[in-house]
C-alpha cells in the first residue's frame, strides 16, 4: 500500500442493483436491511458515523489497499456524501407529501472524481463525517406513521418507501465499514 501524490487509477465501478438487499441478509457484511425497524436507522447512522470518525485517524487510513479500491479516507467521503444524499432523498418523499417524489442519479465515482476524495484529510474528514451524521440522523428522526410508507423512485424505476429507502442506505452505510474494517 501507498500513500497517493497523483491522481490514483479509477475504482472499479460498481454496477450491482443492490435493491436485493431489502429482500434478504447481505452475504458480504451480514446485514439484514429488511429486517431493520425505520426507528433504528439514526441509531445505525450513529454507529456509523463513530466508526467512521474513528477509522480515518488511523495512519494508514489514506492508503489504497489495491490500485482500484478506496482507501479508508475516500470511502469515509463516500459515507458523507450518502448521508447527505439520502437524507435529500427523504426530505423529497416528506415535501411530496406521499404523491411520490423523483430521485436524481448520484454516481459515487463522479462524485469521488470531481471532489478528489484520494487528497482529502483524515482529520478533516472526521469532522465531515460527524456534520453529516448529525444532519442525518436527524432527518431520520422525522418520519412518523404513515409517512413511512410515502414513495420516491429513483431514476432507473426503482420504487422505495421512506422506510425501504431507510433500510437500503442504512445498509450501505453498514456495508462501508465492513469494506474498511472499521
């Protein structure tokens, strides 16, 4: 492993429609989003953003462990970039008032690209991590009975409820620490 001076190689785009996660137990991480009450997603979010703010000190954190795959510091931009995006996502589902809302794409790579995760600081990506947890732990508190049920569809027709959207973002949060060892 080596500390990056120049741009690093692209990632390895991932391609997967993850969606099946909603329907059974992630055979890499172990998480079982389907089965995770909407109530719980802040504390995930929480649990999340303390592994995260931990890991990126680490003195290796920046370091890719192969050409292709984020370092520790990129994935922990990634995470805040989630945390960030979805929490958009919900604010769209709770403005539309259960008339369904419309979710732009996020391309994790562009966004890696264009904000050069691989220069980012550990410290301040800890700082970064803590801000966007924070924000999104609390736009989780917010839904309440029947607005767990309120819908948006993501670009490729994907159809979510605010509790699914809940369910699939608080396991792709639980999903990157299992990719970072945090």
């Amino acid at each position: 492993m080596t500390e990056q001076t120049t741009p690093p190689e692209p990632t390895t785009p991932d391609a997967k429609d993850w969606t099946w996660v909603l329907d059974r137990p992630c055979p890499e991480c172990g998480f079982d989003a389907g089965a995770l009450a909407p109530e719980q997603i802040p504390a995930v979010i929480a649990d999340v953003t303390e592994r995260f703010t931990v890991t990126v000190e680490r003195p290796d954190a920046a370091l890719r462990p192969a050409p292709r795959t984020w370092s520790t510091i990129e994935y922990a931009q990634h995470v805040a970039d989630l945390m960030e995006v979805m929490g958009d996502r919900l604010r769209l589902i709770l403005d539309s008032v259960g008339a369904g809302a419309r979710f732009d794409d996020f391309d994790a790579d562009a966004a890696a690209a264009e904000k050069e995760y691989w220069q980012a600081n550990g410290h301040v990506t800890a700082i970064l991590v803590k801000e966007r947890g924070a924000a999104a732990q609390k736009a989780w508190s917010e839904p309440v009975g029947d607005q767990w049920n309120w819908q948006g569809v993501r670009s490729n027709g994907s159809v979510f409820t605010a509790a699914t959207l809940g369910q699939y973002f608080a396991h792709d949060l639980v999903h990157h620490t299992h990719d970072v060892g945090a």
